[in-house]
C-alpha cells in the first residue's frame, strides 16, 4: 500500500475537488475559489494545501496558509476572520492518512520556524479525537449556528414552512420589511458591491470593529462568480439603497457573509426582509439545505441570540493553537504589532497571554 502527502498544485485540482465533494465536513473555505481569493488579499503569505494519498487516491488533505512577519512566522488553517480549515476527508476516515497530515503540518512548522499555529475546526466536524495529536496549548471557542432549510420545491407552500422554523419575534421583522416599500432586488455591478462597502463600513467603525476593506470585496467579485457562487441582495428606497446584504454558496449551503443597512432604516427591517428573501431563493433556485451564519464569540450574546430566532442549530467548535516557547522569551510583545505584522491570521490567544492592554 503505497501513502504520501504532498503539496497541493494545478494538476491535483481534480481530485482535490472530487474529495471536497465527497467530504461530509468540506466547507466554502475549503475550496479552491477560496483559496485564490485569500491568495488575493494575502498577496505575502503563501499557501501549503497538504494532500494525503493512498495508492494514488487523495483521501485526505489539510489546507493551510503562512504569514511571516515580525516576531516570525505564524501558520494558519485558516485565516480570515477564523475562516474553518481542519482537515477534510472520505468517509470512513483514513486515520493513517489523518496522522499523516498531521506529521507533514508538524513539519512545515518546523521548516518556517513558526512561532504561532492554528487549526480551526470545521464547524460540521464531529471527531475532535483528530486533533488531539495536535498537543495544542491553547483553545479558542466559537458557535457556529445553521438553519436547516426546508426541503420543498413548491413556492406556495414554502412560505408556511420556512415560517414555521422562524421564532416569532423574527416573523414579525420580516413582515415588517415586506410591508416597508422596499424594492429588493440582487445584482453584480461594481456600484452595487461599492455601497455595500461604504455600508458595512459605517456600521462596522460606529461599534469599534474592524471593517472588511474595499479590496476584500473587490476579490470576490474577481474570484467568484456572480449568481453561481455568491449574489448581493440589496432593499432600495426612492432609488437609493438602504440595506444590503452579500451571500456565497457551496455545495447545498448559503454563507452569510456581510449585511449592511443604513442606520436610519434599521428599525425598519430591510436586512430581515433581505435574509428571508435570500434564503427563500436559494432553496428554489439552487436547492439549498443549509445557511451558515458563520462563527459567533461567546460573548456576542445578542449576535447568538438574533441568529438563534433564525431556526439555528448549534455547533460548537474550537481553535487549537500552539504557541512556542520564543513568544515567552520575548522581552516585548505588542498587540499592535500581531495585529498590523499578521492581517487576518490568528496569532497568539490575547486573553491567555495577558497581551490585552
């Protein structure tokens, strides 16, 4: 029996496609359009998709990217706003494979000379046993919330259903937008994707967060393609646009990846009517079964909560994090720096290491 593990290349795109299809676990980050688009907005760091064979058949892979930077080199599976990485794989689970992975990822650490790495779990992962030989020091926890979308083909019919999973406080919002005036529509234009931007901008600044930068939005629409991979639903009012919202498709499952709406409109429910309206056209349109909210902190108890009215299911997940001994040994350490030396890639647990202040 003939095992290897290899990095990624062009040719491989084949069969790594055909193992992302049949993983019950494979994620929109997992896949190659992904992979370009954070190739995209992470032109200095550099991408090591590790891929395990058994006689010639990709069974397993583990994609993972680098960064160096000022205190070395830290190693992400994923980064991006804690884009999920972990391994994918045929079922049942190649163990020997899994294991393999693991020594190659252990390797490329070493050769970097990495001071930080992370996996972080798929959210549809149920074997954490997996990463035990991982020997992590630290952990980081996320929720990870999907609403199980109904599986009915007929549009007078999926009102009631998909109204039925809703909590009633979330019915109530959506009908209040559907009754607002709202012209809602969805398109690619660069305009469009632009005041998404300038929206979600806004928003994200006036709660102290960090926003997404234009050039994030302009990979998407460089790297996916509009109606088959991701589509930008927008509410208008007297032709201007008040709420907006971008969403990404894979397989059967809607991500949930920028909603924006003008202060001033709020209230009004133009992002709900948006929501319902996007996943009542993925379900007709692309027989979708699955929406994504993405990762939500233990803390955000009121993101948990909105979600939560939405139908969602729970699934926890963790990051597991290795931090080496050189980040003890340092005489100086700053948050600043991780942050601006390390764009979108996990670096050490800030929390852990008292690195807050």
């Amino acid at each position: 029996m003939s095992r290897i593990v290899m990095r990624y290349t062009p040719d491989l795109a084949s069969q790594y496609e055909q193992l992302l299809a049949e993983s019950p676990i494979g994620m929109f980050n997992h896949s190659l359009r992904y992979r370009e688009f954070l190739k995209e907005i992470l032109p200095d760091a550099e991408d090591h998709y590790l891929c395990a064979f058994n006689n010639n058949e990709m069974v397993a892979a583990l994609p993972v990217f680098v960064k160096k930077g000022p205190y070395g080199a830290v190693v992400n599976s994923l980064p991006f706003f804690g884009s999920h990485g972990g391994f994918i794989y045929k079922v049942p689970a190649d163990s020997t494979a899994i294991a393999d992975l693991l020594v190659a990822f252990n390797t490329l650490c070493a050769d970097v000379n990495a001071f930080s790495s992370t996996v972080v779990e798929a959210a549809l992962e149920k074997n954490e046993e997996k990463y035990e030989a991982f020997c992590a020091n630290f952990f980081d926890e996320r929720i990870g919330q999907i609403t199980h979308l109904p599986n009915i083909s007929n549009a007078e019919c999926l009102d009631n259903e998909l109204f039925g999973i809703l909590h009633q406080k979330t019915r109530n919002m959506v009908r209040k937008g559907q009754k607002g005036g709202f012209s809602v529509t969805h398109d690619g234009s660069m305009s469009t994707l632009k005041t998404l931007h300038e929206i979600h901008d806004n928003n994200i600044r006036s709660i102290g967060g960090s926003p997404k930068p234009l050039n994030v939005f302009i990979a998407i629409s460089k790297v996916f393609r509009y109606d088959e991979d991701y589509r930008i639903y927008t509410a208008s009012k007297n032709g201007r646009i008040v709420s907006a919202l971008l969403v990404l498709y894979f397989k059967d499952m809607v991500e949930y990846f920028t909603p924006a709406t003008l202060e001033a409109y709020r209230s009004d429910q133009p992002l709900s009517l948006l929501i319902y309206t996007a996943m009542r056209d993925a379900i007709l349109d692309r027989e979708s079964r699955h929406w994504n909210w993405g990762g939500t902190w233990l803390s955000q108890k009121g993101v948990y909560q909105f979600k939560s009215r939405w139908g969602t299911t729970d699934y926890p997940y963790r990051y597991h994090v290795q931090v080496s001994n050189i980040i003890n040994e340092l005489s100086i350490i700053s948050k600043e720096v991780l942050l601006s030396g390390y764009p979108y890639f996990y670096t050490v647990p800030f929390a852990e290491l008292d690195l807050s202040e």
